[in-house]
C-alpha cells in the first residue's frame, strides 16, 4: 500500500477543510445517514438542502472525492437536485469531474407499508469521477486506479434510473434501491443494488436537542453491482457492507459518518465517509411554492 506524503497530506487537509467550510457556511435536515441509498424522504415544497458527501480511500492511489449538491422540493411528490463532483488523488492532481441532474418523483401520497419512488439522474462526467455514490455493473478498484491525465480525457454521459422502496416502522427505515445505469452512447445497461437500514438510538419525542439519543442514528448500509445485461450476475462484482451514524446537531444540520468495507476481491478495501447537510425552509428570493 501506498501512504500518503506530508505535502499530499497537507494539500488533502486544506481541501477537507475547505469543503467544511464551504459546507457550514451555505448549511429540516433528513435523519438517515445514508451516503449511497435512498429514502422516500422528500423535500418540502420550497425549501431547499445543501449537502456534501466525501469519500475517502487510501489503498494504491489514495484520494479524496466530494460531491456537492443543492436539492428543492418543487412539489410535495417532486424533488429535484444539482451535484458538482471533484476529486483529489496523491501526487497526481486536484480536478473537477463533471455534474449531475437528479429527480425524485414520489407517485403516491401519504405514507403506506412500502413507499415507492422513482428516481432519474443525467450525469456529464469525466472518467477521473471517484464520487463512489452508487456502484453498478463491473465496477471495481481497477476503475479509480487510473491517473487523472487520462481518465479525465473519457467524457460520459449517462443516465441512471432506480427504484426506491422505502417503509418506516417503529422509528426504523428500511430502504431498498435497485439501480440501472447506462452510457447514452453505447454499452448495455449495468445494474446494481443498495440496501439500508437506521434507527435513532430512542424514537423521536418531537424536540429538538443536540446532545441526547435521539439525536444519533446509526444504520447500515450493504451495496454493489449485479453485472449488466450481456452478464446479469455477481461474480466478478463489488460489493460492500457500510456501518454508518448520522448526528442531528440541530433541526436543521447533520453530520453523518461511514466505513464501508469491501467483501469481494474486486473491491475497495475501505472507503470512509464523511457527510453534511443543512435544510433551508425557505431561502430568500425563492418562492414559495404550492402542494
């Protein structure tokens, strides 16, 4: 394994402390501390998120990746999101990797046994994208071990669509996505899976506290891909299992943290997490839209 030198180290300390405050200075946040799966949560009509998540790994070419986004609620059923992805890898350089355009579109009131939504994203990314937000098809620790110069040169357009089934059940979620991701040029589809689950260590009184357990919720995240449609399988795939908790500092803002750890030998070794969010109810200038 390689390790990291002191000025890469420093260049990735300046950029996490960048990223923080970026983060705390544009931060209703969501209390699931998921960093790859979907819940049914949806924004409210008007107000808006800012949220960041960074992924961190240190085996062969250590990096670091953040992908920011801003999301609206545009109708109590719609919900729609803007990324911008960068990413810093060791002695290489620091580079932006594209965009992303996301919609959440929830088909049924009110809340049921299995809540079902639909989620459509386009994505313009270069090769050199490490995000790591969802994993489909072969995906695997070849794939970001390439040097920037040339993965950057590979543009990609691609769109990605997932199921999302998600219940709430005495203060637990469970959240179910299945993935199917394609490039708008060629190659087949890839698919790919992620499941969670999470629980605030005491259910929710309806307070709003800091420092007291139900404030904290762990979960648990298992991910991977399922091959693509010439080979719909698992062999060949990665696949991870991610502990993670989320802390609800405020009503509005949390800081959620993850380990996952890679069960297959076509996986990433580690990859540690780190995200923030913070909820607008209504920022000044937006208007105020209608259910």
């Amino acid at each position: 394994m390689r390790h990291w030198g002191f000025a890469s180290a420093l260049r990735s300390g300046l950029c996490a402390g960048w990223m923080f405050a970026v983060c705390i200075a544009t931060m209703h946040a969501q209390d699931r501390p998921y960093f790859v799966s979907y819940s049914h949560d949806m924004e409210d009509p008007g107000e808006v998120e800012i949220e960041s998540k960074t992924a961190l790994v240190g085996s062969r070419n250590p990096f670091g990746a953040m992908a920011s986004e801003a999301e609206v609620g545009i109708r109590s059923w719609w919900t729609a999101g803007f990324y911008l992805d960068g990413q810093v890898t060791d002695e290489d350089s620091a580079i932006y990797t594209g965009f992303r355009f996301e919609n959440r579109v929830k088909p049924f009131k009110g809340e049921h046994t299995i809540n079902p939504v639909l989620y459509f994203e386009y994505e313009s990314l270069s090769g050199a994208d490490k995000t790591l937000l969802e994993v489909a098809g072969h995906d695997g620790e070849d794939d970001v071990d390439i040097p920037n110069g040339i993965a950057r040169r590979t543009h990609q357009h691609e769109g990605e669509l997932r199921l999302i089934l998600s219940s709430d059940a005495h203060s637990w979620n469970f959240s179910e996505n299945f993935i199917a991701e394609k490039d708008l040029g060629h190659a087949p589809w890839e698919f790919g899976y992620a499941v969670a689950l999470s629980r605030p260590l005491r259910a929710p009184s309806g307070k709003s506290c800091s420092l007291c357990r139900e404030s904290i919720v762990p979960g648990l995240e298992f991910y991977g891909g399922a091959g693509d449609t010439s080979s719909l399988t698992l062999r060949d795939t990665s696949h991870y299992v991610a502990p993670e908790v989320g802390w609800n500092f405020s009503k509005e803002s949390r800081v959620s943290f993850s380990t996952a750890f890679g069960v297959t030998g076509t996986s990433m070794g580690t990859i540690y997490r780190i995200g923030f969010s913070h909820d607008f109810d209504h920022v000044p200038g937006f208007p105020r839209l209608t259910h």
